[in-house]
C-alpha cells in the first residue's frame, strides 16, 4: 500500500499529460507550469478536511500514469475486493497525517484547538476511496472471468427499488443469560450462532436477533438497461442489477444515463428460500463503488432550456468539487478534443452552409432552401430571459424556430421531416393521423405500482429542448391542434386534469408538414385556402415552404434516373459526394447548440432593423393608399432567431451582417411563396395572420353593399326577403368575377351578426331578409 | 457406425454428452461446447438423420415427451433479453456440468466450496413456435406426427406469443457455445436442437416458475422453401416448362375459389405474397394490397375468416388472418413490450416473410383507446417502413420486419390504413367470399404443390432491371409527365416494383420490356376500376 500512499502525496498533473500524450491522447495546451506541477490529491484531501467530505474519487487512469503506483492499477482491478478497503485505510492515515502537518506548519483553521477539533474529527470519520475512469465495457460482454473485478459498464436505469436496509452488523441476545453477541456480516451471510457463547450458560438455540440494535446501511437495487447504442442489430437489450450503498443511493432515478464502476457479482441462487438447497444456477450482480450522471453527446439536449447548475448533481462524494469534475470529464475531452478540432475546421470552410444543407436529407432532391431553412431550425436561435427581472428567472424568449412545409403529396416532405428526426437532439416523430392530444401533450394516469396519480408526457414534453416533428399535420383533430398554440409561443403545456394542475416544459422547435386541401396544391387559391389550419396556428410558423411538384422535363428526366438507378444493382448516388455523415453531422449541431451563443452585433442589428423596414414595405403600393401588411413584428423576432442561427452555424460568436442578410433572404423566399396573394400578386402578410388578405377584405365590404342593396331595392325583397340561391345569383351577374359560395357566406353571417339581416329556413329553401321588415 | 452414433444421440443424447467430456482434452474445457455443437451436427448433418429428431410440435403435448429427450423446435425467437446465465462447467463429481446437469448442493449451513474459475456463461432466450405456420409446411417439416394427442394445455407464459389464443409452444433456450455475432435475433426463425428439461424461469424476480428449457446442442439455419424434410413436392428442381401457364393456372385457382372470379384481384394478391424488403438503406418495401369492396360476411355464416385466408394458408408457408374489429385494436398488443423486464409479444412480431390478411369487417362505430390509436399506427409503420418499434422501458427500439399486408376493406378504400394499392373488386357475389376450409376445392396435390413451388421460388428469387429496359421507363416517364403533370415519382416507383414482383412470379432473371408493358397494363386496369 506504499504505492497507494505514494500516489496521493505525489501525484502531479503533469505525469497525465505525459501519459496521454504518450498514448497518443490529445492534451490540452496545458497551462502554466504550476498547475501541472501542483500535488492534485494533497489539494483534494484539504478540500475533504474543510468540508467534512469522507469520499475521494479516484481516476484510475492517473494510477497508470503516475510510475510508482501502475501496478496497483492491475491490483486494484483484479483484486478490489481487498485493494479498496486498503486504500480506505491509506486515505484515512494520511489524511491525519496531513491535518498533523498543516497543524505543525499552523495553516489557517488548522492552528490551537481548531486544528485538533479537526484532527478528532478525522479520526471518527470513515473515509472511502471511489475508483472511477476504467474504460467502459458492454453489458454483453461479461463474463464468468469478470467475476470479483473491478469494471465499468454504461446504461440506462430503468428501475430503482426503494431504498433497503442491508444488514451489516447484527446484534444477538441470548435469552436465558442476556449475554449478547455481535456478529459481522461475511460474504452476505450473517451466521447465527447455534449455541451461546458464554460457558457458564451454552444454552442452544436461544440466540435471538434484537433488530434495533444492529447496524444496517442504506441499499438500493437498479435494474440498468443497455442503451440503443450499444445493442448490436436484430438484439433485445439486456439488463443487469447494481446494488448501490450508502451515499450513492438515490442518486440516479429511474430514465437516466449512468456511467457505473463496480465489482461483478455472481452468487448462487436458492431455488427455494424456504429449502436449503441451492443449484448452481447463478445470479450475477454489480456493487457499485462509484456512479456517474452520464452525457450523451447524441442525446444532447440544449443546455439553456435546464436550469442553471445542471439538473442533479451527482452527491457522490464531490469531496472535490469542480475541479474533480472537470478532472473527469478530462479524459473525455481529450479524446474528444480530436473531433473538436474536426468540427472547427469544418466550420471554417467557406461553403459549409452549402456543405451542412446538402448533408442534410441526401436522398431528397433539389429543396434546397427548404433544407437550408430546416438546418437553421437545427441550430435554433438562443434563448433569451431577462435574468435581471424579478426573482431571477423571469420571462424567457423563445429562440426555437417553427418550420411549416406545405406541399403536394408525394415530394419527399416525410422523408425530410424522418432524417430530422433521426438527427435532431430529442427529435420525437408522431403523425397527425395517429396522435391524440395525449400523445402530443401529457396524459394523467394511475401508476400501477403505487396507485398514485402520475403525469405521463407525450411527444411535446418529451421533446423538450429538441425538436419535435410532426407529419400529417393537416391531418390532425382541432383539439389537438389547440394545444399547439400554446406550446408555439408559451413552450408550455398547461394540464388540468383529475386534480393535477400543473404547466410542463415543453420548449421545443416544430417541424410539421401538411397536405393542401383536395391534396393537390391551387395555385390559383391563396394559402390559406390551401391549407385547411386556423391562421393564428400558421402564423405561429417562423418559415413557410411550399414545395410543389412542377412538370419539367430535365428534372424529370434526372428524377427517373434516380429511381430506376435505385432498383439496378449498382450503388445508388446519393446526391453529390461530398457529404457529412449523419454522426457526424449530428455531433456539429450538437456542439453548436451547447457551446455557440451568438450575440448580435451593432452592425447586424442595424441591418435587422433595414431588413425589416424593407419587409413592411414590400407590399407597399404606390398607386393606392391603402396599407397592407406584409411583415409583423413577429417577423422580426423569427428574422433574429433565423440569423443567430446562421451565426451559430458558422461557430461564430456574433451575429454579423451575412447571417442577418441570409436569414432576410431566406424570410423573403418563404414569405414569397406563401404569403402571395393570387388576386393581386402582392405580399400580404395579413393572409397569413388573419386568413384574409387586404384584397378579400375589400371585396366583402363591396358584397356586403350589395345585398344590403338588393334587400333594399327589390320591392318584394324588401319585405319578404330574397332566397339564398337568388341572392347568389344576382350578384353574380352583377360583377365582373365570380362570387364565392363561402364568401358569400361569411358576408351573411357577418351582416346576421351586426343584426341588420334575419336568414329564416334550411339549405336550400334559405331566405334572407332584413331584420327590420 | 454413423447409424450407430445416431441411434445412441437419439436415445440418450446425455450420455453422449457425458461420454464427450470424458474424452475431452481437459486443458482445453474452454472449447468443449464447440466440441458438443461439432459433434451433433455432424452426426444429423444429412436432411434425412435430421428429420428422425423428433420435433416439437403443437400436435403433442410436452409431458408426452421424455425427460432429456432429443427434440427439435423450429422456433422464432422471441426475446433475447435474459440475461445470460452462470453455470458451473465442472460438476463436484469430475462430470460434466451445463444443458442442465448441476449439482444439488445441500446448504447447511457450511458450504461447498465452489470453484469460480469453473463458471461458465450461456446464453438465454425465449422462443416460441413460429407464429403464423401453415399446417402443411409444417408437416412437410416435422412429418405426419403420431399424436399421442393430450389435452393441450395452455401453455405457460403465453403473453409471449404474438396470437392471442393460439395453441403454440414457448421455450426457455439455452444456448451454451460462445456466439459473438452469430447470436439469435429476435423474430428470426432458427431449427434448435437440443435436450429438452424443466427448469426454473432464469429472471430477476423473486418468485421462479419451472418452464419448459430446451438446451441447445446445436442450431441449423432455417430457410423458407420447401427443400429440407419429407419431400411432399417432386418437382423441386426441375425447371419448370411451362411457368407462364402453372402461374395462369394458379391465378384463375384463386380467383375462382376466393375471389369471385376477379383474375386482376388474384394477380394482385398474388403479387402481395411474394414481395419482400429488397433493400432496406434505399427502402425498398413490399407494397401493400388493399381489395376495397370486399364483401362483409353475412351474419348468417358462422366463420368470419374470408376464404382467401384459407386458399393463403394453402397456398404460402407464413400467413396469418387477422379478423379486426374495435375490441380487438383496443385490446390485444400489436406491438411487444417490456414490461417488469419481461418482453411481451404483439401481433405483430411475425417471422420473415409472414403475409398477414386483416379484415375490417368487423369494425364498428366506436372509440378508439390510446392502445387502439398506437396498434393503428404500428401497423401503418410496418407498411411503410417495414420496422417495429419494441417498446422498452425510456426508450424503443427498432427491429426490421419482412410482413406483407393484405387489407380487406368493405368502403372505397381502407378505413384505417394508407396502402400502397388499393383494388376494388370487381364481382361481388358475397356468398363466394367466406367459404370454410372444407367447401375449398382444392386441385390435385401434384398440382397445389406445384403452386406452393412456385411462390416460394419467385419469394426467393432474384431479378435486375435490364440496362435498355431501364433507358426506356426514364424516356416514358418523361414523356408521361410531360402529358400528365399529375404523374408523380411516386408512380414510377410503384410501377417498377410490380414490374419487378410480375417479373419475378414469371420466374424471369431480369425486367425486360415486355415485363414492364403488363406491368403498365396490369396498373392501368387497376386505374380503370376507379373510374
């Protein structure tokens, strides 16, 4: 054990950089000679004095690294069983040893009286030494030679018992003499002694257990469950048991990701309790010694929607604070500083935005500003709260970015929306058809274990931080679709349900894709009509697409080609060849979302506001004086958020003047195709916010005069009313185009709301007729 | 001395066993499952001395058969999520340990000194009999069985069965050589061969339940086609002369007996039943049927399984009928899920190259539970992208599948699916439509076997798209789209498909043009019908 002790008193930062490196591990360029020089677990130790903390990670990788210690490394492994009780004591000895010497030395707190306050106090603790850092081995690949070794596995809890107590120490009274006997436990068994020790009494059989007066500690069973990741193809994941002790119970909850280092268990197994016979079947198990709230870069989800200090800290013994934590994640750094340094390089090509969007769905063809729309929604703007309002939290801004694509059947929409899904940080893919609004949002229901009233979230809460795709969004019932106006501008869910009042999270960007009404799309129709959703729920979109299938012999021809290439034995291409891989990909976003926060500049901002001003204005016409509006300030929010996410994209800090002109650019393109009117040719944005556009308008006013006109005029209209269907037709030859059945309408229920008309009768045999006749 | 070796395998595969790991290099008992998989498999390598292992079948019960018999199970495997288990290799006596030889130490209070390094794992998984199995293949397979008929008893565990109520048989496997890549995956179908014991359920939970446990001598890859076994066909490889005229002859068989007469209809389905996941990176998915029109039954008729379920049970290996209905969608899992770390089956965790018939018939008014709505939606996600999605606790996991689908629908078009053809038939006269297995009128054997040959042969076969062939559709699309802006690359897509799938049923190796013309011509009737 002197290597043990040698390691904690002389282990420098700087024998892991030389072992990294020498692993051929990038290091970080590391800071100045002191840091690496420092004596790491003397620091630790102080800092355990001073909080009281009893546990000590230890990175078993800096075992390697330091020379005296690389074979307790192989020890420690082999044999933890009786290494880390070892180590326990070595940490104990010289963390007394240390307190003496700061004593001698009279450091601060350590002087007089105090300093031997500390040093009792040392000496009644239990210090634990928890390894950690060995490379992570698959659930599947355990086997009988594992037994009694130290190894690390990954998964997912997908059950916690409550927590057991684990008798350590049992208490046994006689009960002719009182003569009372302790008993420890061994290898999990508690022997009970068949006759009384005491010589005078030797009674046998009279050993009882008095339960209050043995020691028990706290235990707890976790069922961790392979991830998808890790299970090969066609396989049903596994599970495996851990049984976690003291401090590490209840630090992990059932749904998380852990990184666990324990001793492999594995211990015969009683057929039947109540006989004593035992088959050589056996058990196997895990006790845990340390447990890490793993990261998965995939599952990434956005850092800004947590709140701050992460979600749970992993009690394990901290001990060592943020230093130890950063220690930890070193080694993940290092190896992933590779990748890093990949991602950057790749952020500095010229055409990455080209590159990024092309990757982007390779099999889909052409859609370009379509995939350019959706790759920004990808990196999403950033979040915004005003932290300084009251109570620190205060109002958050939305920076995720709606995307709606409306288009004929049959032109590759679900095919975008399927990739972003298999993309996206916390994608959840649902159809329209298919989701009730429970499935969207979040349902009440009784847990069968504790008969207690639980919350369970649907696609909308569980995409919280990601995106949430939706097919066949047209498809969707009203009830549903209601929810979403909360969700869009909220980001909230809001549940009142058997007696739970409650508002989830539900901060997610939308990617949705509809069907026109009649399913093929009308060019001659605005939008609106087009697509059978309220126009309160359109405008909620940041960016519209229409993507129409077009009769054009060249792409028709390539198309075909691509199809029948399909069937031929030959690789497929794919649409271009250079292209990132969806990892890769996934990994770029990943890192942009969490690590890029841009902040606008000066310049950017002045040319939002350009941007801006010109968007209002495009619907301007200088030959009439009436207003129509072409852009809101909601446009000016989806603007910013388009153009921070170019930013990101780009890795780069501030939002400069090229991303503000592509976001306008790509809110210009999208608002031209969906926001025009057919009528006139102009932009009206009211189309979109209202479902009326400035022209309609107009043209009701002028219905709206005319059958007040014709109910007027007509002698016998005037006091019987006129017919539904002769009204129609009447103006119908009145004017130069062609009246609108539901136009029509809507002007009725209008004028039958304000009071001036009476409509008596049904369908066919309606009249109208003025109230006051 | 190789029948010698079989009849003593046969009769006492445990003192094989034993005799083995006598004689067995004892430095190199790592190996010795190796040894016991060569060994077996060897001895019943030829088709003939595999089909004398007698097979567990539904027809007899499990407690006719003798403890540590040799038995074979064609199984589909159902869950591989156990985890695999410890057994000690060596037993106290020097013996062998594993395929469910141990000990039975007395634990009083001092115990046995075990020795660790002995301990050995072996992989556990649950199968299941494989769902959906047509009565003649399987005893083309299993041969005629001499039932010693007992009650069948409902078998343990049969929430691990995709049919609901069917009479099957579920297994604890044990399989004891180091796989590595070449472990079983889940709905694969897989011949086990092996001793057939009780044992205690291996789980997690506290209260153990003595299942059936087949340990694994070896394994032989199953392959659809009527090849292995009792020859009930003669004409296995013989070319066949004159495919165009069988194939006719099996569409107007079908027409005639399920069909109503509808020549298009048979062809459609026939085409349905012989289409398989090509190639799942570039999706290319079996297309889905629905025949619209199709009468309901008459409530006076007491079998509501369509006569086309029965000719399809005759006719393909794997097929299975569903008869849906409100209660039905609400109730019965579609889709397998783990629950108390015990994978439930769904209906639709189907081997292979199942096709599955759902009537909707039986559908009425009614709500849909959130089960009903997610049953639905399986069912679609198989359709069209041929995966199923397991559910797990936090997570799901995607498994590829290889189902066809058939939908029966009584409206225009199927209420509660989106197929990738709809056909509406053409001459409803109801009473034809739901026929007991009994009225069928089956044509000769030599014949029906020529049928079965042919289906499967086109399932398994292989075809291209002739270079010229493919210069011509890019021009006629072209020149299509240029007549009909509605044409869409989605149409194109399914015309090359049923090209193919025509090609393939005329047991063609390539997609020639006139392949591709009654493919177009086959499509533009089907068109036709809408009008």
């Amino acid at each position: 054990m002197k290597s043990f002790r040698d390691f904690l008193r002389g282990f420098k930062p700087k024998y892991r950089v030389a072992h990294d490196r020498s692993l051929g591990i990038p290091t970080k360029a590391s800071a100045s000679p002191d840091v690496v020089e420092r004596l790491l677990y003397e620091g630790y130790m102080r800092r355990m004095r001073t909080t009281g903390e009893a546990n000590l990670n230890l990175d078993c990788e800096n075992l390697r690294a330091f020379p005296p210690s690389r074979k307790l490394y192989v020890q420690l492994t082999k044999y933890p069983q009786e290494v880390i009780p070892a180590m326990d004591q070595v940490l104990k000895d010289i963390m007394l040893e240390l307190a003496e010497e700061d004593q001698t030395e009279g450091m601060e707190g350590m002087q007089g009286r105090e300093g031997e306050e500390e040093i009792t106090e040392i000496m009644s603790k239990v210090y634990k030494v928890r390894p950690f850092g060995l490379p992570a081995v698959n659930m599947r690949n355990l086997n009988p030679g594992d037994t009694d070794k130290l190894i690390c596995i990954k998964g997912l809890v997908i059950r916690a018992t409550p927590v057991i107590p684990d008798m350590k120490v049992a208490f046994f009274r006689c009960l002719t003499c009182n003569h009372t006997v302790q008993v420890e436990i061994d290898r999990g068994k508690i022997d009970e002694p068949a006759a009384c020790p005491r010589e005078v009494c030797a009674s046998v059989g009279t050993m009882s257990l008095v339960h209050n007066r043995c020691e028990f500690a706290d235990r707890q069973v976790i069922r961790l469950q392979e991830t998808p990741d890790a299970v090969p193809d066609g396989q049903t994941p596994h599970t495996v048991s851990l049984s976690v002790y003291d401090e590490l119970v209840d630090v992990s909850k059932p749904g998380d990701r852990l990184v666990v280092t324990g001793i492999y268990r594995s211990v015969p197994v009683r057929v039947n309790p109540r006989q004593r016979t035992i088959k050589s079947l056996f058990k196997t198990f895990l006790d845990v010694v340390h447990v890490r709230l793993g990261q998965d870069s995939r599952l990434g989800l956005d850092g800004s929607t947590r709140p701050a200090g992460g979600d749970r800290v992993p009690g394990v013994g901290g001990g060592v604070g943020e230093e130890d934590l950063e220690d930890q994640e070193e080694g993940l750094v290092t190896r992933k500083a590779e990748m890093e340094k990949k991602l950057k390089e790749l952020s500095e090509r010229d055409d990455i935005y080209e590159l990024l969007s092309r990757s982007l769905a390779p099999s889909v063809w052409a859609m370009d500003d379509v995939k350019k729309g959706v790759l920004l929604q990808l990196f999403g703007g950033t979040n915004k709260s005003i932290a300084r309002g009251g109570g620190g939290g205060g109002p958050r801004y939305r920076g995720d970015i709606n995307v709606l694509l409306v288009g004929d059947p049959g032109t590759s929409k679900s095919q975008v929306l399927q990739y972003v899904h298999k993309l996206a940080p916390r994608g959840v893919y649902t159809s329209g058809k298919g989701s009730s609004a429970v499935g969207l949002t979040a349902y009440v229901t009784r847990d069968p274990d504790s008969k207690q009233l639980v919350l369970e979230s649907g696609a909308l809460v569980l995409s919280d931080g990601g995106v949430c795709c939706i097919d066949e969004f047209d498809k969707m019932s009203d009830a549903t679709r209601s929810v979403l106006h909360e969700v869009m501008e909220q980001q909230t869910v809001s549940i009142a349900k058997a007696g739970i009042i409650t508002t989830l999270n539900a901060r997610t960007s939308i990617l949705a894709a509809a069907n026109p009404v009649g399913s093929k799309y009308d060019v001659n129709m605005p939008i609106t009509r087009n697509i059978d959703l309220p126009p309160t729920l359109i405008s909620r979109f940041d960016l519209l697409y229409l993507v129409l299938d077009q009769v054009d012999e060249a792409i028709d021809r390539k198309l075909a080609q691509h199809l029948v290439g399909l069937y031929l034995e030959d690789a497929p291409e794919t649409g271009g060849q250079d292209i990132l891989p969806v990892d890769e990909l996934s990994a770029y976003i990943t890192y942009a979302r969490s690590r890029v926060n841009p902040i606008i500049t000066e310049e950017a901002g002045e040319e939002l506001v350009l941007c801006y001003g010109k968007l209002r204005r495009v619907g301007e016409d200088p030959r009439s004086s009436e207003k129509r509006i072409t852009a809101t300030t909601r446009q000016l929010e989806s603007m910013i958020r388009l153009s921070e996410a170019h930013a990101r994209m780009r890795f780069s800090t501030h939002v400069e003047l090229e991303d503000v002109q592509e976001a306008y650019r790509l809110m210009r393109d999208a608002i031209r195709t969906s926001a025009l009117d057919p009528m006139t040719g102009k932009i009206d944005m009211g189309m979109l916010n209202t479902g009326t556009g400035q022209q309609q308008r107009k043209m009701r006013e002028d219905m709206r005069k005319e059958v007040m006109n014709l109910l007027g005029t007509s002698g016998a209209g005037a006091t019987r009313g006129i017919r539904w269907g002769d009204a129609m037709q009447q103006l119908g030859a009145q004017s130069s185009i062609r009246v609108d059945a539901g136009e029509f309408k809507e002007v009725i229920n209008a004028l039958e709301a304000e009071g001036l008309v009476k409509v008596v009768g049904e369908r066919d045999r309606r009249m109208i007729r003025r109230a006051d006749a | 001395m190789v029948s010698s070796l079989l009849v003593e395998a046969l009769s006492s595969p445990t003192d094989v066993l034993n005799d083995l790991y006598e004689y067995q290099d004892k430095t190199a008992l790592g190996d010795f499952p190796q040894t016991v998989t060569k060994h077996f498999s060897d001895i019943f390598r030829t088709d003939e001395a595999f089909s004398e292992i007698p097979a567990l079948t539904t027809a007899r019960s499990l407690s006719s058969y003798r403890d540590r018999a040799l038995v074979r199970f064609r199984a589909m495997v159902q869950d591989t999520s156990p985890a695999p288990e410890m057994y000690l290799s060596k037993l106290k006596s020097g013996k062998c340990g594993g395929w469910g030889l141990f000990d039975t130490l007395k634990g009083d209070g001092k115990e046995e000194e075990l020795d660790y390094a002995d301990l050995r794992d072996c992989t556990v998984a649950w199968a299941v009999s494989v769902p959906g199995e047509s009565e003649w293949y399987a005893k083309s397979l299993d041969g005629e069985c001499d039932g010693t008929d007992g009650p069948v008893q409902e078998p343990p565990r049969s929430h691990k069965f995709p049919i609901p109520k069917e009479p099957h048989i579920g297994v604890q496997i044990k399989i004891y050589n180091v796989l590595g890549n070449d472990t079983p995956k889940t709905a694969e179908v897989l011949n086990f061969v092996g001793i057939l014991t009780s044992e205690p359920l291996h789980t997690e939970s506290d209260v153990s339940i003595d299942v059936p446990t087949l340990h694994v001598l070896f394994t032989r890859q199953h392959t659809l086609g009527i090849t292995s076994g009792v020859d009930t066909v003669r004409v296995v490889d013989e070319p066949v002369p004159n495919s165009e005229d069988r194939r006719q002859d099996l569409i107007n068989w079908i027409a005639e007996e399920a069909l109503g007469g509808d020549l298009d209809a048979a062809e459609w389905v026939l085409l349905t039943c012989i289409a398989r996941v090509q190639s799942r990176t570039r999706s290319l998915h079996p297309p889905s049927l629905t025949l619209s029109h199709f009468p309901s039954a008459s409530t006076s008729t007491s079998t509501p399984t369509p006569t086309l379920s029965h000719v399809l049970a005759l006719l393909l290996p794997l097929s299975l009928s569903v008869h849906l209905s409100l209660d039905l969608l609400n109730r019965v899992p579609f889709v397998p899920e783990s629950k108390d770390e015990d994978l439930h089956s769904g209906l639709l965790q189907l081997s292979p190259g199942t096709t599955i018939v759902i009537n909707e018939s039986g559908v009425q008014e009614g709500q849909l539970i959130e089960r009903g709505v997610l049953n639905v939606l399986a069912v679609q996600n198989v359709m069209t992208s041929q995966t199923l999605s397991y559910k797990f606790p936090f997570s799901e996991f995607s498994f590829p599948t290889d189902v066809n689908f058939i939908v029966l629908s009584q409206g225009s078009k199927s209420a509660l699916w989106k197929t990738d053809f709809t056909l509406p038939l053409d001459s409803p006269t109801s009473n034809e439509f739901y026929k007991t297995a009994s009225e069928i009128r089956l044509p000769p054997a030599e014949t029906l076997a020529a049928f079965r040959q042919l289906i499967v042969s086109a399932k398994t076969g292989k075809i291209e798209v002739g270079e010229s062939t493919s210069q011509h559709i890019q021009d006629e699309f072209v020149q299509e789209r240029k007549a009909d802006s509605s044409v869409s690359s989605d149409d194109l897509k399914q015309a090359i498909s049923v090209a193919r799938l025509i090609g393939l049923s005329m047991q063609e190796k390539e997609v020639n043009i006139k392949v591709w013309e009654r493919a177009k011509e086959l499509e533009k009737r089907r068109k036709a019908r809408f009008a």
